[in-house]
C-alpha cells in the first residue's frame, strides 16, 4: 500500500495545476495554499479508501481460508453454530 506522501507525489505530478469554476462563470487558478489543501484532501481519501479496500481484501482472504479448513473437516459453518463455536 502506498504512503499518503507518495500519493501526494502522484497527484501532484499528475496534477500539476488546479483551476475551479465552471464553462457559465470561468475559471480560476486555485492559489498554492488552495492548491496544497486540495492534494491534501485528495491523498487522504484515496490512502483511506486504498486501505479500506486491501482490509476488506484480507477478510475475504481469511472468511475464505477458515471455509476451506472447515470443508477439508468435513464441517460447515451450522455445524459450529450447533457446537456454540459460530462466533456470531
């Protein structure tokens, strides 16, 4: 998983410059502090949706593997239910 600084690198390289407004009102170069605050804002979503994302990848992972150790027993998920093992 990336860093938030690398992130940041990669937006700034990809987005150099940043302009607000619309087609009806124009446009505006947003100022560097503007500028800074919007990669900022950027980076932080993305590292958190980044890491949201890989933490939902390792539970499938291992919802996964325990399915799997469960069917080479023999057992099923109910079977533990009935042996109070279920966990839910």
């Amino acid at each position: 998983m990336k860093t938030k600084e690398q992130i940041i690198a990669e937006l700034k390289a990809e987005y150099p410059t940043l302009k607000d407004g619309s087609e009806e009102i124009g446009y505006r170069q947003l100022t560097d502090a503007e500028y800074q605050d919007t990669i900022e804002r950027w980076a932080v979503w993305i590292f958190y949706q980044e890491k949201l994302e890989a933490e939902v990848a390792e539970s499938l992972t291992k919802k996964a593997a325990a399915q799997a150790k469960l069917e080479a027993l023999g057992l099923t998920t109910d079977d533990l239910e009935a042996l109070g093992l279920g966990g839910n």
